[in-house]
C-alpha cells in the first residue's frame, strides 16, 4: 500500500471509531423510546379500564388524575428522547460524511482539505446536543419514578386512613 492511501484509509479511521460510539447510543435511545411507548399504551389502558369501570378501583378519580400527570412527563421523555435520535441520526451521518470526504478528498487532490473537518464537528456538535437531551430526559424519567412513589405513599395513607374509619371503636378518633 502507498503511504498517501494507507494515510487516507488510516484518516477513515477515526470517524470509525465515532460510529460505533453514534450507533450505541442510537441503540440505547431507540430503547429507551420503546419503553417509553409501552408505558404510555399500559397507562391509556389502565385509565381506560378506570374510566369505563370505576367503581372497581378505589380513588378512581385520583388514580385518573395520576394517570394524566403521568401521560404529561411521558410526553415531555418522549420528545426529548425522539429529538436525541434525531441528533444521533444525523451526527451518524456526518460521521459517514465525513469519512467519505476523506477518500474523496485524497482522490481528488486534497482540494476539499476542511469539508471532512466540517462533517465531523458537526456530528461532534449533534453528539454532545444529544448527550445533553438524554440527561435532560433520564432526569426526567427519575423525576416520573418520584411522583409514582409518592401517588403509591398517598394512596396507602388514604387506604390507612378509610380503614381506621371503618373498624370498630373508630368513633373516637372522630370526635
């Protein structure tokens, strides 16, 4: 092999290794969009079933309420989640872009020298938008975990709270 063509296939090489970084995370994110979608069909069921039959949940008014939060911190994930994969598409592309550049450019006589240096700062740029979003959205999803605890919490000091009620001798904790 010639010294220009192993320099240029050695150049390749290193928007190689941001592929495989992109397209870890495209996995992970497409993953995390699916568990976000399962979530949101099981709690439209759920509120369904609560909505047609509510006399066989207790607090079913605010277990619709609980519902509705959570469809709303649902919604937020999964626009930040669908933005990320987005970014992680098109940095996946400039990394491919720029790649490609670096073959032309060595066949053409060096005469697109910055265009493979723009294609991967640019997928650099995409990369780290997407990071951000993905924190932005894991903090979430542990924001979304927070508010379950707590509606479980309130619901079990409701239940606590109906059954001191109706046991016997509950008169004098009335007065």
């Amino acid at each position: 092999m010639n010294p220009p063509l192993y320099q240029t296939v050695t150049a390749m090489i290193a928007p190689a290794l941001f592929l495989t970084a992109t397209a870890s995370l495209i996995i992970s994110t497409a993953n995390r969009m699916g568990r976000i979608i399962d979530r949101i069909r099981k709690l439209v069921e759920v509120g369904n079933e609560i909505g047609q039959k509510p006399e066989d949940f207790d607090f079913a008014d605010a277990r619709l309420t609980h519902i509705g939060i959570q469809l709303d911190y649902l919604q937020i994930r999964n626009r930040r989640v669908m933005v990320a994969v987005t970014e992680l598409y098109l940095a996946f592309g400039a990394f491919v872009g720029s790649s490609l550049t670096i073959a032309v450019d060595s066949f053409t006589g060096h005469y697109l020298a910055g265009v493979p240096t723009v294609f991967a700062t640019a997928g650099v740029g995409l990369l780290f938008a997407a990071s951000i979003n993905l924190v932005f959205e894991a903090r979430s999803a542990l924001r979304t975990n927070h508010v379950e605890v707590e509606f479980y919490r309130e619901l079990s000091a409701r239940r606590r709270e109906q059954a001191a009620r109706q046991s016997p001798g509950a008169d004098h904790l009335t007065a």
